[in-house]
C-alpha cells in the first residue's frame, strides 16, 4: 500500500501567530520535513487585512511548490491529525 509519506517528503505548514509545535511534532514524527511559514511583516502590508495575509502566506507556499518541481503537503497552523 502507497502511504503519503512514500511520495511527499515535505509539509508546509501556513501560520499566522499560532503555536505549531504539536503539529511539527506530529509531522516530524511520521517521517515528513516540517517547514512552517509565517508572513513576514513589510511596510507596504501595514494596511492589509488578516485575510489579504494569509492569502499571501498560501502564494508563498505554492510558489515554493512550483519552484522545487516536487510534491509537498500544505496545511493550516488548525489542522488536525
């Protein structure tokens, strides 16, 4: 049997200020690369919405799957194993 883990080797986990250990943890124990990305404060942000960042988070997160060409799992800080 084919497991996730067999042909997705890294997981993005897109966060604002939640605490992801757990769910590092959890991933890191499965096997998997955990990576967590948060959106970096720019100056030219300051009058986005929370929700205009977080959309920003999930382009920062594709576009690291389109430049490394390979499959990786992308989830929110809330996910739940």
């Amino acid at each position: 049997m084919l497991l996730v883990k067999d042909t997705i080797k890294q997981v993005l986990v897109i966060a604002y200020k939640e605490n992801t250990s757990q769910l590092e943890a959890q991933f890191i124990e499965q096997g998997f690369e955990c990576n967590v990305l948060r959106q970096h404060h720019q100056p030219e942000y300051r009058d986005y919405s929370p929700s205009d960042l977080c959309l920003l988070n999930h382009c920062s997160a594709w576009k690291q799957v389109v430049e490394s060409n390979q499959s990786k799992l992308i989830c929110e800080a809330d996910f739940c194993l």
